[in-house]
C-alpha cells in the first residue's frame, strides 16, 4: 500500500492493523500518515516480520509499542520528523537485520545496545540531532560498539553537524564484519586511513566525504574495490597524492573526490561514470581529446577550480545525456566548441574564468534545455547570438570579455540573473526589460550604455514581492558570482538566490533617477555611481526598507538629501560623494552609525556633521568680553550652582531613606520579608566563608604532607 494517501484517518489505521493477527508484512511507506499512537492497550499483531512506515509525517517519539513486536527482521521508520531519544526496551528486538531510523529528529545519546543485535545487517542512524554521547564517552564510537556486529553489511550515521561524531578505534582494529555500503560523512574517522576500512574489500557504495581524512589513501584499496564500486564519494578532505590511472572501474556511476589536493592527470577510468565531480584539486593536464568516448554516459562533469590547460575537445558536446558541463576557473583557452547540436540535455554550461576567446557559437541555439549559461571573465568578443533565444535560460553571466554591440531585447522573460558587468555593450537599456517578472539581480556596470534609466522598472515584480527562490538554477549545479555589494566585490555562491541588486554604474546614463525604482522594496544593493544622473534623489527612497548598500556618487544629483534616507534601518554602506547636493545632512536613526566624512565628499553645499562644515544657525554663541567684574560674578554663580547641587543630594538621600523606613513600618508582610531577605544574606555569605576556610585548610594541609 505504499504512496496511498491515508492523511484523514488520523490513528485508526493502527487499530485495523491489530485485528490482523497473522499479519506478516506491514508497507506503509509515504503514505502521509501523520499520528502514530505512543501506545495500544494489546498488541495483537506480533507475528510481523516486516514494517515499513518510513517517509510519513510522524513527529512523536517512538511508540512503546514497537517492542512487542519481537518477530521483527526488518524495522523502516527513515524519513519522518520522529524526536527524543532511542529507547533502551530496543534490545527486546533481537532477530531485528535492517533498522533504518535515518532523516529524523531523534536526539540525546547514541545508544551502545546496537552491538547486541548480533543478526544485525543493515543499520542507518544517519541525519539526526544526536548529541553523541555514547556511555562515558562523548561523540565516540569505539570498538566495544561493532564487535559483535559480525553480520553487518550496510552502516550509516552521517550528521548533519560537522565531524560531532569521532571514530575511536586503534589504527590496526579490523572489524568482524564485511561492509558493503558506507556512509559515514562528517563523522571524524582521523587523519590516516584507518586499517578498519582497508579490509573493507566489498565495499560498492561507500561515502566518506568531510570525515577528516588527510595524506594518501593506500593505492591498494582502491585496486581491490574497483571491479564491484558502483559509488565512490571521499569529497571535502584533505587527501593527497596521485589518483592511480591504471586502475578501471567498470561499474562506477557516481564518482565524488571533489575538494581534496589530488593532482596529477585527470582520471578518466570510468567507462559507465554518470556522475563525476573532481573540482578543487591540483589536476593538471589537458582534458583527452577522446573524452566523449571514454565516458559516453556522463550527465555531469565538474573539473573547474583546477589547474587544466589545453582546449575544450570537440567531444563534449557530443556527449548525448550531458546536463551540466562546470569548466570554470582552470587554464583554458581557444575557441568554446561550434557544434553543440546533439546536447540536447544540457542544462548548465560554466567555463568562466578561463582564457577563451572567439565568439559565442550560434550552434548553441540548438540547447533547448540551457538554463545556466556563465562565461564571465575570458576574451570572447562580438555580439550576443540572438539564437539563445531559443534556450531556456534563467541565469546568463557574460561578464568580463569584450564582448560589444547592443543589449539584446529578448531576454526570456523567465530570467533570474543577468551579469553583462565589465564588457564593451552601447546603446540604451532596452525597455523590453521591465518585463522580466522574475528578475532579481541585474549587473551591467562598466559599459558605454547612455540614455535614461527606464521608468518602468516597478514591472520588475520579484523586486516587489520576492520570488519563489525553489526555481533558482539547476538543482544539482552551484553558481557562483561577483557582485559589487556592501563596499566590494564579493563572490555569491548558496546565497547568490537570496541576494537582490541592481548595478547600472560606470556607464553614461543619464537624466534623473526614476520614482519606479523606490517601489523595488526588496532591493538590497543599488549601485548608480560613475553616470551622469541629475536631479533630485527620490524623495521616496526610504520605501527600499531591506537596502543594505545605496551608491550615488560620482553624478551630478542635486537637491537635498532625502530625509527618509535615515529610516532605512539596514542601510550599513552609503556613498553620495562628488554630487551638486545641498542643504544639511540628515540625522537620526541609521544615519548615525554613517558618520564618515567621505561619504558626502565632494558636495560643497552640503553641511552638518559628519562633515566639518557647519550648517547656519548651528555656529555657537560668542558671549560678550569677560572683565576681571565678569569673572567674580561667574565664580559666584558657580558657588551657588554647587550649594544646590550639594542640597538636592541631602533631600534625595532623606526622602529615598524614609520612604523605604516608612513602608516597613507600615506593611507588616513587607517588613517580615525584608528582615528575612537579609538573614538569608548573612547565612549565605557565611556559608561561603566557612567553605573556603575548610578548603583552604585542607589544600594547606595536604602541602605540609
């Protein structure tokens, strides 16, 4: 009955299943049930063998009644919002081989009974909120704990907490199981490659990614898991050495040694690899010409943050299932291929950061799936095809080349980001762009466009009212950017899809500053500097309450500066400097942590602090000349202000002591608590006296001894 949808039956569905008492096998898996009664009255189905709740929605601890059922062999409750802790009645379910209580909340200690369960085969506690504790040990797994698991196959305790869990076992234990799937990521297993996972010879799918792993991992093991590894991922070390090339590795379809310091030639000995990601090593060497052929099936290529030279081989774009193609930030150069007819699958293309050049190739009009185009930062020159209009993008960053002409007015109106930033494009922002609903962040600083910024901007609804941020990218593919925000450049990767700016500076924009753009509330960097913008800055500029970053400088703005500026409250970098503005500095509220003089540089009709230039009516007052008569009578007046001063303490002290007196003599209650709140004083701090002595004799005494 698995995937039925049962979420209106609340917790009769237990009921029925304790008539059934010969019931053998139970499958209710993602069936949505949401109550899990904590207990029965009876259990009247203790002859099953087989229960499977996993992927519901239960949030309870786990049921007391579980542990009648002693007949179980296999216990599935993965994938629910289970919490507290493991019960120790647990050991009552002796005969149990795979328990998988995987993707919940289960807290407090990891349990040590496990290592009772001597049939044991299969056992996932991966992604819970263990604390770690295992008896006196905290966030160690020793040796005591799998001894006895002698028919262990497949082990998970992944966290979701870096490294909190700690292998302690000595370096040449060798266990009395044989594993065939592990998963331990971010679990520490220490520095050296533990002797404990070298014997593990039968090993198909294994993950050891951020464990804490450094050095090399013995050729010798790779060699005797390559024939039957189906899944390899050792990411996020710090593993070293050569990764060895003779070896083959016929059935591996995801191979994972990203973020470690292997170098050396790119392995290539994964005929059937679907996934392979090796981004963040020491690599160096050319991709092989023969790539396509050598890895038909590869969906997913990742070799960027490398050292790799050469060109890009004309086989790539022929491998036919290819989706995301990540060659960014190596040593490139040439040409990007001319025919990218047959990758009709792929969906994000990122070779930025290398040293391209040549122009974008009309063939990749025929990528209809391309959602994630980035280019930025090589020599590529020439227009934008007008055939990528035929793609799917949602995120093109072209930034950085010499790339020239007019902005194209196609863009899809689905696009989330658009980086033309540091290129050589004229002309004017085409109005066409207003219409892009879903567009969030917008770089075309560091061109030669003119003309006015549009006023049509407040189309721009996912500046208004956000966006729906689970349609952000390629699910399986991170990009990353630099943008200009918060006074730098700074590169966005996880939270590029959080992050809201438009950039237009360095340009030769001109006219006045539109209204519309006050109406993008969710804005968090505007940059308009380096224009030649006039007029007044909106007056409504205080509606953009999320703005992090507002760059005007280096314009000819006029007018005063807006005093809704201070109600911004998340305003943290303002820069207005070398504009016409005028009139005095507002003050209060954000502006007063922006108190540095270079922001308003350059306007010489601006006053007020943080500026040396006072604003007329605040000079002070210069008084008449002081004579030797003046002087006694600033003495005297100094004299009587002290006599007050001295009198207005007396009557405080006075009136405060006999207002307290004459309340507990008034209120009995008050005056028996008052009286005991002090006794309870004296004993304390007696107390306290009397302990240290008895310490101090006691420590004085022991040194005598």
């Amino acid at each position: 009955m698995m995937g039925v949808n049962f979420s209106g039956v609340g917790a009769d569905w237990l009921q029925a299943v304790n008539t059934l008492p010969s019931l053998l096998e139970l499958h209710l898996s993602s069936c949505e049930l949401e109550s899990l009664p904590l207990s029965l009255p009876f259990v009247n189905f203790t002859s099953l063998s087989v229960l499977d709740l996993s992927g519901d929605q239960f949030n309870s601890s786990i049921p007391q009644w579980l542990f009648n059922l002693t007949s179980l062999r296999k216990l599935d409750l993965g994938g629910n919002a289970l919490q507290g802790t493991i019960p120790y009645d647990f050991v009552n379910l002796r005969n149990i081989e795979d328990l998988d209580l995987g993707g919940n909340q289960i807290n407090g200690q990891l349990p040590s009974f496990f290592g009772f369960f001597g049939k044991l085969k299969t056992l996932d506690l991966s992604m819970n909120n263990f604390s770690g504790s295992i008896d006196s040990f905290l966030g160690v797994i020793t040796e005591a704990h799998l001894m006895n698991l002698t028919r262990l196959e497949g082990f998970a305790i992944t966290t979701d907490k870096n490294q909190s869990l700690i292998f302690n076992v000595t370096y040449d234990w060798v266990p009395p199981f044989k594993l065939k799937d592990l998963d331990l990521e971010s679990c520490l297993i220490g520095s050296k490659f533990p002797i404990w996972l070298q014997v593990q010879t039968e090993l198909t799918y294994v993950i050891l990614s951020n464990v804490g792993i450094s050095g090399a991992i013995p050729e010798d093991w790779f060699s005797k898991i390559s024939s039957q590894l189906t899944h390899l991922d050792l990411s996020k070390n710090q593993i070293s050495g050569k990764f060895p090339q003779h070896l083959v590795f016929p059935n591996v379809s995801y191979f994972d040694i990203s973020h470690n310091r292997f170098k050396g030639p790119i392995p290539l000995c994964f005929k059937n690899v679907a996934q392979l990601y090796l981004e963040s090593n020491l690599f160096s060497s050319s991709i092989p010409s023969n790539i396509g052929d050598l890895m038909p099936n590869l969906q997913e290529l990742d070799l960027s943050k490398n050292h790799i030279f050469g060109t890009i081989p004309l086989s790539i774009p022929k491998i036919e299932m290819l989706e995301i193609l990540s060659l960014g930030k190596n040593q490139l150069s040439g040409e990007l291929p001319h025919h990218w007819n047959d990758s009709k699958f792929l969906m994000a293309v990122d070779i930025a950061n290398n040293n391209l050049s040549g122009k974008i190739p009309n063939s990749m009009c025929f990528l209809n799936s391309l959602e994630v185009l980035v280019l930025s930062n090589n020599n590529l020159y020439g227009e934008i095809p007008s055939s990528l209009r035929n793609c799917s993008l949602w995120s093109i960053d072209l930034g950085g080349n010499y790339l020239s002409g007019n902005l194209p007015s196609w863009i899809g109106s689905h696009v989330l980001m658009l980086c033309l930033r540091s290129n050589l494009f004229s002309g004017i922002i085409p109005r066409q762009w207003c219409n892009l609903p879903s567009l969030h962040i917008l770089d075309l600083a560091q061109n030669n466009l003119y003309g006015g910024i549009p006023d049509c901007l407040d189309n721009l609804t996912a500046l208004i009212y956000g966006y729906n941020n689970s349609y952000f990218g390629v699910q399986e593919y991170q990009e990353e950017t630099i943008l200009v925000t918060k006074g730098q450049e700074l590169l966005y990767g996880r939270i590029l899809e959080f992050v809201s700016s438009i950039d237009l500076s360095g340009n030769h924009l001109t006219g006045e500053i539109p209204n519309e753009l006050s109406r993008l509330i969710k804005l968090g960097t505007v940059n308009l500097s380096i224009n030649h913008l006039t007029g007044n800055i909106p007056q409504s500029i205080g509606n953009l309450r999320w703005l992090e970053s507002l760059y005007l400088s280096k314009n000819s703005l006029s007018g005063p500066i807006p005093k809704s500026l201070s109600y911004l409250t998340f305003l943290a970098h303002l820069n207005l400097s070398f504009n016409n503005l005028v009139g005095k500095i507002p003050y209060g509220n954000q502006l007063q942590t922006l108190n540095d003089a270079s922001i308003y540089k350059g306007n010489p009709s601006l006053c007020g602090s943080p500026l040396p230039t006072k604003c007329p009516g605040d000079e002070t007052f210069d008084g008449p000349t002081i004579t030797s008569g003046s002087v006694d009578d600033k003495q005297d007046g100094d004299d009587y202000e002290r006599l007050w001063f001295y009198v207005s303490i007396g009557l405080g002290f006075v009136v405060g002591f006999w207002s307290v007196c004459c309340t507990l003599l008034v209120k009995k209650s008050w005056r028996h608590w008052y009286f005991q709140f002090c006794d309870d004083i004296k004993d304390r701090i007696s107390l306290i006296i009397a302990l240290k002595v008895v310490h101090l004799k006691r420590k004085f005494g022991l040194e005598k001894n």
